[in-house]
C-alpha cells in the first residue's frame, strides 16, 4: 500500500486461479506472489510480482534469482 501497510492472504491453490478483493484507504504500491521464495518449482521468479510504479529493479531481481539458485546449489552439494 501507499501509506506502507501491507496485507497478506493466502491462498490453498485447489482452483485454477484466486481473485483477491479488498478495501482500503490507500492505493496498492505492487504485489507479490511467493514473496519468501517457498515454491521451488516456480522456473520464472521474475514474473512474481506487480507494481503500479515503474522500478529500476529487474538487476536486483535477477541477482537474488542468481542468488537463490547459489544457494540451492551448495546446500545440495554440503548435504552429501
């Protein structure tokens, strides 16, 4: 939201798809689906979030994408 509060909802992922509707006193700023990185079988991180402004944040998407992978990578190769 504009005035910086945020809301989360979840959604059990049984339908095709989940219309979110709500009220408030402020203008959404963006959305995020997946914001703690849970479902690994996502290919494309990239396409997980909205916002009504344009950011400069496609690098730093691509970075913690790199990242995470990084990550998965040598959690894998120490679990050996």
């Amino acid at each position: 939201m504009m005035d910086g509060k945020r809301y989360n909802q979840t959604w059990d992922g049984k339908e095709r798809w989940h219309r979110i509707e709500m009220e408030a006193d402020s203008k959404i700023k963006s959305a995020v689906v997946d914001p703690e990185n849970k479902i690994v079988l996502d290919i494309n991180v990239n396409n997980n979030s909205l916002t009504t402004q344009a950011e400069d944040s496609a690098v730093l998407k691509l970075v913690h994408q790199c990242f995470f992978w990084l990550e998965t990578l040598v959690h894998c190769i120490t679990s050996f």
